[in-house]
C-alpha cells in the first residue's frame, strides 16, 4: 500500500532482533511450500498418534512463531513483550478436538483462569472461547438443526449453556469482557442465540459479552442491524468483533455437498465490502456498540483509521479495539499502537500436541488466503535489508 501508515517497519519490528526475524523468515518460507506444509502437518498428526518424541521440534519452529507457551505462566514473556509496545494480550486456549465432558469443564476453569489474570495484569483486556472448547459440537449441530434433543442430549445442552453463564459472569465481576469466537454455519444459529441471550443478561453497563460475525457470510450484515435492534430496544450494550470468516473451503464444500445454497459470499470483493460495510455501521452506531474489528487486512485497518478521524472518535476510544493473531501482521499492530489506537492480539497457548489443529490452520491459510504468508516473508526480508543498510 503506498504511503501507508503500515510501512514503517522500523516500527512493526522494534522488538525483533536480527535472530528473531532471520527465524520468522524461515517458518514463512517453509510455510509458503504447500508440499512441505502437507507432507509435515500429515507427519505431525502421525507423530502425535504414535507417540513419536515431535514435541520439541514443533515447539521449537512453528509453535514459537505463533503460540504465547505452552501455559499461561509460560506466555508471561510474550504477554510482557507485546505490553512494552501497548499491545494487548487475549490469551486463546487453544486446545481443540476434544470431546469429553471432564475436557470442556477443564477448558472452562482455564478460561475462568484467564479472567482472573485479566482482573490483576493490565495487558490482558479481555478472554476469549470457542464454544466447542465447552461443549460438544454434535449436539450443538443437533440443537441447530431443530431436531428434538433426546433426555442425555438435553442435559449435556444445559451444561454447555451453564459454563457459558459462568464465565460471561465471571467476565462481568471481574470486568474482563470475553469474547466468544464464530465457527462454522451449521452451529452458529445455536451459538449467536446463545450469545445473545448472555448479552441481554450481562451488558447493562458496558458489552461484557461479544459474538462474532463472520463477513465472508452473505447473511451476516443484515444479522448485525438486527442485533443492534435487539440490544437497544432491550437497553444493553451490543458487543460484537468484526472478522471474514474461517473456515471457507469447509462451508464451500459441504454446501456442493449436500446441495444447499453456500453461506459464503460470492466472491471475495463482496466479503471486503460487506466487512467495510459493517465497520462504518458500528461507527454510526458507536455509543450503542463495543467493536473488535478482528483482521490482518491493511486497507480494511486503515479505513477504520479514516472512519474513526472523520467521525472525530479519539483513537483510544474504548469501544474500539484492532486486533491480529500472534505472529502475525506485525506492520498492522505494532504501528497502530505505536499510533495511539487500541490493539490486541489473540496470543495462543497450551500444551503442544494440542494446539496442533491451530497451527495446521495457521499454515494451511497459505492455501485459503492469497499471498499472506508471501507477505509476510517480504515484510521481515524488506526490514532486514533495512537494517543491513544502516550505517
Ligand atoms: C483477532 C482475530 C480473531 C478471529 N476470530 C475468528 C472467529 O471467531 N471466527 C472465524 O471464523 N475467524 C476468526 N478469525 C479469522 C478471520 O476470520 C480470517 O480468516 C482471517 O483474519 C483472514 O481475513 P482478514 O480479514 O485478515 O483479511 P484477508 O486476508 O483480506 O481476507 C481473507 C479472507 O477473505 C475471505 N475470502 C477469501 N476468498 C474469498 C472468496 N473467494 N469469496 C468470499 N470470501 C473470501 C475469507 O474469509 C478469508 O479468510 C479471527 C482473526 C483475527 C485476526
């Protein structure tokens, strides 16, 4: 992007040494080779099945690049780290795949932990929870489908529900609001009622409770204004953070599968539209909404930069936050903290094997996001050539 507020990457990389960006450059490189980003997650998945020793490996190469530790203690450095530069931490416990009632009760009291923390550290602003880390994806499919839960399914339904009034409550006492991840369309009806039913309860005085919208869904802006109906005529705070969308191969293919219209829009131009859309609304509609505007997107980051100066909303407005992925997108995060601008990024953690669903996803955005990871490696070889240069 010419002249724009993105390009100093003295900046974006102020807390890389040499060291530091010479290995970030190797994981993007190895990263843009989908041979090799197949031949190692298949290789990863069966090292893990066998108990082969891969631990240290991955943690050593791709876990580092985008994972805080392996613990909430072990992420202190990078929590420290980000903090220096005003950036925020939300912590993501990622552990994925699970599917046993002990696990989503475990996930649930880590979170808890994190709200915790959030109460005495000041750069950790908010919790974050996908709700099939607390629950059982088959019978959230099952209660969006309609269909009728059977005795077992209705009470394991009531708990996922009951840990998510848990924690919106424990984000209310100990003000560190959570936000609440979108997953894929065949449970979302389940989940953003869910979610708005906590909103109503929660957010009288300040957005405790944000769901997600996914903008690479057709439906969603039109979701959006109704929300905003929704929580206003009932007096609360609509939380919301704004992103594209995850999981788009997956929707794609199960709607040809299945011979249903796809959710996703048509095209990504629309996606990028519908995205812009959504962020001038919430602006429009500030006083009512606290945003998230979740995106690695320079031109969409930057109008939300436009948007806010022509509205004359203070860059530290405290309804508005830019958040990135750790490892990520440092020229975004890094500047527009540098800037004055609320920034946060989501900083990953838990034991290595675990996070392996999140970093396989990590590098196989190569393949659903054009030219990413290719710019990342060209923003971290452009500041090494810089530093060369210096005298
Ligand atoms: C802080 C943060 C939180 C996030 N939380 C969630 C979450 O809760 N749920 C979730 O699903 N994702 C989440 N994501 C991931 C996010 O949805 C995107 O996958 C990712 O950020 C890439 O999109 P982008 O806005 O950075 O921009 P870009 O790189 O400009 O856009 C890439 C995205 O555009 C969309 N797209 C690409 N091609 C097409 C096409 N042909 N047609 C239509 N759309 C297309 C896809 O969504 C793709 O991911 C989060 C991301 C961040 C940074």
């Amino acid at each position: 992007m010419k002249n724009s507020i993105f390009n100093n990457l003295e900046i974006a990389f102020a807390s890389k040494s040499n060291r530091d960006l010479s290995f970030s450059a190797f994981i993007f490189k190895l990263m843009g080779r989908p041979i090799i980003v197949k031949i190692s997650t298949f290789a990863a998945l069966l090292a893990v099945r066998f108990h082969l020793p891969i631990t240290s490996l991955i943690k050593s190469t791709i876990f580092k690049q985008f994972c805080g530790g392996e613990s909430q203690e072990d992420s202190e450095k990078v929590i420290n780290a980000l903090g220096q530069s005003n950036i925020k931490s939300i912590l993501d416990y990622s552990v994925e795949g699970e599917n046993k009632e002990s696990h989503f009760e475990d996930t649930t009291q880590e979170i808890l932990r994190v709200i915790a923390l959030g109460k005495v550290n000041k750069n950790i602003p908010a919790a974050c929870v996908k709700i099939t880390g607390i629950g059982s994806f088959e019978i959230l499919e099952m209660a969006n489908s309609g269909e009728p839960l059977f005795k077992r399914n209705k009470i394991e339904f009531e708990a996922i529900k009951s840990r998510l009034n848990r924690l919106c409550m424990a984000a209310q006492e100990n003000d560190v609001p959570i936000y609440i991840d979108a997953e894929e369309s065949w449970i979302q009806n389940t989940i953003d009622s869910m979610v708005m039913d906590m909103m109503l309860k929660f957010n009288k005085k300040k957005a405790y409770v944000f769901n997600t919208l996914q903008l690479y869904r057709w439906d969603r802006l039109d979701l959006f204004k109704a929300w905003l109906s929704k929580t206003t005529s009932n007096k609360v705070l609509l939380g919301v953070k704004i992103v594209r969308g995850a999981y788009i191969e997956k929707e794609n293919n199960r709607a040809k599968v299945n011979n249903y219209k796809s959710p996703i829009q048509p095209n990504k131009k629309a996606t990028d539209q519908d995205y812009n859309s959504a962020l001038a609304f919430a602006l429009n509609n500030i006083e009512h909404i606290e945003l998230c505007a979740g995106t690695h997107n320079e031109e969409s980051s930057e109008l939300l930069t436009q948007l806010m100066k022509d509205r004359e909303i203070p860059k530290n407005h405290p309804h508005i936050y830019f958040s990135q992925l750790y490892g990520m997108s440092d020229q975004i995060s890094f500047n527009l903290a540098d800037l004055g601008y609320n920034v946060s990024k989501y900083v990953p953690y838990g034991p290595v094997k675990s996070t392996l669903p999140y970093l396989i996803r990590r590098a196989e955005e190569n393949t659903s996001i054009a030219g990413q990871i290719g710019k990342e490696l060209r923003l971290i070889q452009e500041e090494k050539k810089r530093r060369k240069q210096l005298p």
